[in-house]
C-alpha cells in the first residue's frame, strides 16, 4: 500500500527553501489574478464569460483562472509565453538554425532571450486586443477611449512580463516548471465555484445524490487513467559494450533502455486541436451573419459533427506533435557515438526506423486516449446536467504537473539518502528520456 513521506520534505534544508519560495511565488501569482484594470465594470464582463465556455475567450480565461472575465492586471497569464515557446519549438524541424540552435547550451540560452523577446511583442498585441474588445461590451468601461485602451494595455503588458519573470524564478529556484505551476493552481482555482455551484444545484434538485455518486466513480476512473497513461511508457532495451578507456581502465558493458512514452505529445493535441474548433463558434459570436452562426452550430459540443472532427484532430495532432518534438534519427546518432546498439539492430539508420516504427505503433493507443479522456467527459457530464467538466485539458495538465513535481521532490530526497515522498508506487518515465 502507498504510504506518503510527507515529514522528510521538511528534513531538508535546502528543499525546504525551494517549496517555500515556489509557494511565494505562487501566492504573489494569485493575489496578483484578482486586481482589477482600472476603470472596469468586473460585473458586465463576468456576464459576458459565462456564456462562453466553448469559445476561444472561455479556454484562455480556464488557464489564467478567471485572471480574463475579472479583467485582472495579470490577465494575459502565461499565454503569451507559452504562444512564443510553442512557435520557437515548431520552428525547429523548419528551420536549420534554430534547430542548430537547439543542439548546444548556448544557442539554447539565445532561444530562450528569443522566447522572451517575442512574447513581449505578443504580449503588447494581445494587450491592445484585450483593451478593444472590452470597450466593446456595453457598460464594461466607465470612461472609454484612447486613454482607456492605453493604460489598460500597458498594464497588462506588465502584467505579462511579471508573470514571466515569476515563472522563471520558480524553475530557477523552486520546485518545478514555474510556468506549468501557474496554470496548475489557475485551473485548480477555477474548480472551487465548480463545486459551489454543484452543492447548489444538489440544495435545489436539479442534480440527486445517486448521480452524483456515480460520477464520482466516473471521476475516479478518469484520473486512474489518466495518470496511468502519462506515466506509461515503452522500454526499448539498449546495450553499450565494454570500453577500454586508456591506462588500463576498461567501463563495464551496461544493460539499459530507451522509455518511450505512450502519450508523448502530452497535452498539445488538446489544445490545438481546441484552437481549430472552436475558431467558428468564436467567429460566431462577433458576426451578424445568419449563416455563419448557422454553420457554427455544427461545432458546438452536443453534435456528432463535433465530436467526429474533434476526435480527427486529436488523433492527427498527436502525430504531429510527437514527430516535432522526438527525432529518432537524432537519437539514433546518440546511441552510436556511445557505441550503444539495440540488440539485434544495426546501429544508425536501422535503428532511427526501428525505433519510429515502435513511436508509430505506441503513439496509436495514446492518441486514442487522448481523445477519450476529451470526448466522453463531455458527453457524459451533459447527460448528468452538472455545471462543471472534468477531463481533457485541464485534467491532463493538472496530474502532468502533479506528477513531475512530485518526482522532482522525490529526487532531492533520494539524493539526499531519505526515503522518497512515496515509498512505492513511485513516478517514472516523467518528461525525461535517456540517450536524447
């Protein structure tokens, strides 16, 4: 049985240190997320956003936790940052000199000030984007005009550039992906009025305690799955031989293995997929066309057309994805200058197609959980009549993020030569691969 270590996190000093400092941050993250831009009417714009949980305004105003409806100064979250990481990574197998860049410490740290230039620029895009569309909702700006739209983009272009600072001195100093814990407690915030609004809806009969049992269980399955999928993965097995190293020392031959992940990808086919669909529901919402909001009816959650082209994109997103961001030929190059080889492979261009024809095959069952754990949630939970969603997005990146910070936890105590947080069921195989 799983017994928690939770007294030796506080056994070491240094970890200590670096759970506090994550927790500052974190703390200053969200007291930050419920200051309001001068000038707003919070309440005309919290109107707004009830209505659009299947729009491009409802997904942004999920990852900041509400920081987008309440017109916060740290609005724009991490997004900004996240849209300027993703281009530079999809630049990669694009461009040669990026992906030369990608190969060594220091062209990596010149992405990185590249990262944060470029998402400057969005964030002062996106800034003036949010000023304008706020203007536009009837009784949500006291006093409108240029001065309205120039504070509040300069504000949340702040605001953005902070949230980007905050994050990096997480990762440097704390524990964990600074920017992947920002959205974690956002999206952990946003689930509180979720359960308000549940116990509500029990107090007035609209939901009976039977079905909210049965979707407990339902609850329960989907994160056992969940979690049981991301940490999933497939062991090639390697050899590297022994080694005369010179003066009669000789390594010794080693036994190990390449863990290929079932869900590779992670939570990015969601998300793209999401950006695609719900582009005509958004459109929708700002045009008087008659058949353009006919047409986006198609793609609102209820519909077979819906869930058949969601699930499409999600199978072809997780391919595309995990092409991106695995290179077998790379990693076969590796494992040769190690003198390494897959028993009964030939090293280099062999083993690069061996190793894609067994990518190919354990990314199939991962792209079909993918869209499982986005499609039936939402099927389900509307047959239920509850005013919430679990699963998809959210769900993927909250137990993503669980589970790497508790293995970077686990290893500063291991390290350290005290027990791990958890003495078994222990997290492998999270977001780290040998040999790559």
């Amino acid at each position: 049985m799983t017994q928690p270590r939770i007294p030796n996190l506080f056994k070491v000093p240094e970890l200590n240190e670096k759970l506090l400092f994550t927790l500052l941050c974190l703390a200053l993250y969200r007291v930050g997320s419920h200051i309001t831009v001068p000038g707003v009417d919070v309440t005309a714009l919290t109107q707004f956003f009830s209505h659009q949980s299947g729009t491009l305004f409802g997904i942004y105003d999920m990852f900041v936790g509400g920081g987008l409806s309440r017109a916060t100064v740290l609005a724009l979250g991490i997004m900004p940052y996240i849209s300027a990481s993703i281009f530079w990574q999809l630049m990669g197998p694009v461009s040669p000199t990026i992906e030369k860049l990608n190969r060594d410490e220091e062209g990596r740290k010149k992405l990185t000030q590249w990262t944060r230039y470029l998402t400057v620029a969005l964030a002062m895009g996106q800034a003036w984007g949010v000023a304008v569309f706020i203007e536009t909702l009837q009784g949500a700006v006291a006093h409108p005009g240029w001065g309205f739209r120039v504070t509040t983009a300069f504000v949340l272009t702040v605001g953005a550039i902070f949230v980007m600072w905050l994050g990096e001195q997480i990762t440097e100093r704390g524990i964990g992906e600074g920017m992947s814990l920002m959205i974690f407690f956002s999206i952990v915030e946003g689930a509180w009025p979720a359960v308000g609004k549940t116990i509500e809806y029990l107090h007035t009969g609209a939901v009976d305690i039977p079905k909210l049992l049965v979707l407990a269980v339902i609850m329960l399955i989907v994160v056992w799955g969940t979690v049981a999928i991301t940490v999933a993965a497939r062991r090639i097995p390697i050899q590297i031989p022994r080694k005369v190293m010179g003066r009669g020392r000789i390594r010794e031959g080693q036994k190990s293995f390449i863990p290929l992940r079932i869900n590779s990808a992670g939570v990015m086919p969601i998300i793209f997929a999401q950006s695609i669909i719900i582009v005509p529901g958004t459109l929708a919402q700002f045009s008087n066309v008659t058949a353009l909001r006919d047409f986006a009816q198609y793609f609102q959650p209820g519909s077979w057309i819906y869930y058949v082209v969601f699930s499409v994109l999600i199978v072809f997103f997780t391919y595309f994805y995990t092409a991106i961001i695995f290179n077998p030929v790379d990693l076969a190059e590796n494992l040769k200058k190690q003198g390494g080889f897959i028993p009964g492979v030939k090293p280099g261009t062999r083993t690069a197609e061996y190793i894609d024809r067994v990518l190919s095959r354990v990314t199939l069952p991962g792209a079909i959980f993918l869209t499982a754990i986005a499609v039936l949630p939402i099927i389900i939970f509307d047959e239920f009549n509850v005013p919430f969603r679990f699963g998809g997005t959210a769900l993927l990146i909250v137990v993503g993020v669980a589970l790497d910070s508790v293995q970077r936890m686990q290893q500063h105590l291991i390290l350290r030569q005290y027990d791990g947080f958890m003495k078994e069921g222990r997290v492998r195989f999270r977001g780290r691969q040998r040999y790559m």
